[in-house]
C-alpha cells in the first residue's frame, strides 16, 4: 500500500475512531512506560520504569537476524515493557484477568513492523520463566476489529502466551504503524509456584523497518480468532471436563493466510483452524504436556507458509481448541485461540 495514501487512510480512520469513543467495559490498571528504540546492533539499553546499574541490560537480537546485515536493510528492533510487578507465591490469574495491567503508546515515526518478540524479564532485563504470564494482548486501537459486531475496543495485532512465540513476517510483508496509531498492551500475570518473583515485567519487541519510498511491503492483516472478540475474556474449564470447543469467524476480505500461532495453556490437547467446508483443517497443532500435565509447547507452532492459504472475501474459519481438564479443580482465565496473518489481495 502506498505510504502516503496509508497517512490518509489512517488519519481519517482516527477521526472517525475519536467520534465513535466509548467508556471501557472493564477496569484497566494504567502503566506509563518508556519505548526503547535502538537499531539490531545490541547497544545497551536501560529498560522502562527502573534504575538498574549501568550497561546491566543489553536487549537481546533474534539470531536469525545478522547485525552488519540488518544495520544494512535498516531494521530497528523497539522494545516496550510493561511492569513491573510484584507477584507473591501461588498468585492466580483470576483477578488480574478482569483488571489487566496496561500500557498505551505510539511509534515516533512510520514502520513496518515484520515481528514480534515476546519476553518475560526482572529488573535487570534477565528472563524469567515463561510460565509467569497467563497471556498479553497488544492492539492498535485506530482499528476496528473485523471481528466484534460492534467494532470498538481495538483490533489485536499481537498475543502472547507462556509459549512466548516469536512471529515473524515472511520476506516482503508488514504491517503498517503510524505515529499517530495508539497502541495498546494488556497483560495478565500469573505465579503458580512457591517462590515470590519481584519487579516482572512483560517485554514487546517490534521488529521494524522504516516507512518510506524505498520499503515497498505487501500489507498484512491480524486477526485474532477467539471465542469472545470483543472483549477478550479467558474461559474456565470445570474439573474433569473434555473440552472440545469451535467457533466460526467470517473474514471480510480476501487474501493468503501467511502465519498463525496458537493459544493454549496447561491441560490443553490441541489447536487448529479449517477453511470453510473442508473436512480437515489445514493446520492442527498438538500440545506437548509434562507429568503434570503443564504446557511445554505445540507442534507444529507457528504456522507458516510464504504462499499462503488462499482465504476468500466473507469465508469462514473454524477455530477449534481442545481441553481435557483431568483435574479436581477449575481451569481459569485459560487462553484458547489463534494469531493469524492475512495478506490483503
């Protein structure tokens, strides 16, 4: 899409977005947070809302990306944090499922986005363990979701769970970000152990790449398919339950499904989406479980193919999403979805 009639288009879309505000259905903790901007050279950053000792967090740079050949293609990687948080032992997600922690900013200039890199981190910027965040939800909020009836609240670009999956575009895709786009991050934490953590935070790299006449990228669109798109609720899972749930999602236009990642927390069997009548879906990932049963991955996750599955305008996916519950105790605030990329025809 041509970058000046995307300023346009986007700029319009804000106005119309400013005339159709509506007060927020669910309380939301409000965190102010500091972007980092730096280029893929690994130069040391310090991360939002602490002091840590000098040079003590260097971000980290995907090591499928060389640093002389991403300086070279102008990629830049802006890491956002949310936090930090204390979380004591044996912490649920339950409350925080209703009130998630937010954070609300914008780009300084027009990019490209071509990834995302989830992270869960302490003070320092070292990782913690995955299994601290129940889920985070990033939207741009200049966007309706094609999804939700009413089309307010947002449209998610990115989800991250316990898996913390890394997505990334295939070759000569992105997504469009103005300045003038308000983005958002919700995340819910969680503690399921014995050990207090302190000063969690969630991390949010964007991979990017400049806006400009000499980037020419083929527009994608982000579609989260969930059971409820308005409001992004997690589900329960009563004791001893065998879940297998479905839900039908129209997409109002046409193009190739590039990439999915699927959602999915402890005791969960599987994900897969179908297009339209077929019989089979065209991708299923099955969930790897330890002795008790938590989540260690999926496979095969994420989805891609270059070539796409074509998807045709007003065609209907199918989310599919297995649980079983062999527990004696309620699964709660459990995430159960799909992240999915379309490029536009």
């Amino acid at each position: 899409m041509n970058g000046k009639i995307l300023v346009a288009h986007r700029v319009l879309a804000s106005l119309v977005q400013l005339s159709r505000a509506r007060p927020m259905k669910r309380a939301f903790i409000i965190c102010c947070a500091l972007p980092l901007l730096a280029s893929c050279s690994g130069q040391a950053l310090s991360p939002a809302f602490i002091e840590p000792p000098a040079g003590s967090f260097s971000p980290s740079v995907s090591p499928a990306v060389n640093e002389e050949l991403a300086r070279q293609a102008g990629l830049e990687r802006i890491v956002f944090h949310v936090g930090p948080v204390d979380l004591p032992p044996n912490t649920t997600p339950d409350a925080m499922a209703d009130q998630p922690l937010v954070m609300r900013f914008q780009l300084e200039k027009p990019m490209w986005i071509i990834g995302f890199e989830p992270k869960v981190i302490d003070a320092h910027g070292n990782d913690l363990p995955a299994t601290l965040l129940r889920q985070a939800l990033m939207l741009n909020n200049h966007e309706e979701n094609p999804l939700c009836a009413s089309g307010g609240g947002g449209n998610p670009i990115a989800v991250a769970t316990a898996l913390l999956t890394d997505v990334a575009l295939p070759d000569g895709h992105g997504y469009p970000v103005l300045p003038s786009d308000p983005l958002e991050v919700q995340v819910v934490f969680q503690n399921q152990t014995d050990k207090a953590y302190d000063s969690v935070s969630f991390e949010i790299a964007l991979v990017a790449k400049p806006m400009n006449d000499l980037i020419d990228l083929k527009d994608v669109q982000p579609v989260f398919l969930e059971f409820d798109p308005c409001e992004h609720a997690l589900g329960d899972i009563q004791p001893g339950e065998f879940s297998p749930r479905t839900v039908e999602a129209k997409l109002p236009e046409g193009g190739n499904l590039v990439v999915a990642h699927g959602l999915l927390g402890d005791y969960g069997v599987s994900v897969a989406i179908t297009k339209e009548k077929e019989l089979e879906p065209f991708w299923k990932a099955e969930s790897e479980l330890d002795a008790e049963h938590h989540l260690l991955g999926l496979d095969p996750n994420p989805f891609e193919d270059p070539a796409g599955v074509a998807i045709s305008a007003d065609a209907e996916l199918t989310l599919s999403v297995t649980y079983d519950n062999i527990s004696d105790r309620w699964l709660t605030a459990v995430p159960a979805g799909a992240m999915v990329y379309v490029v536009k025809e």
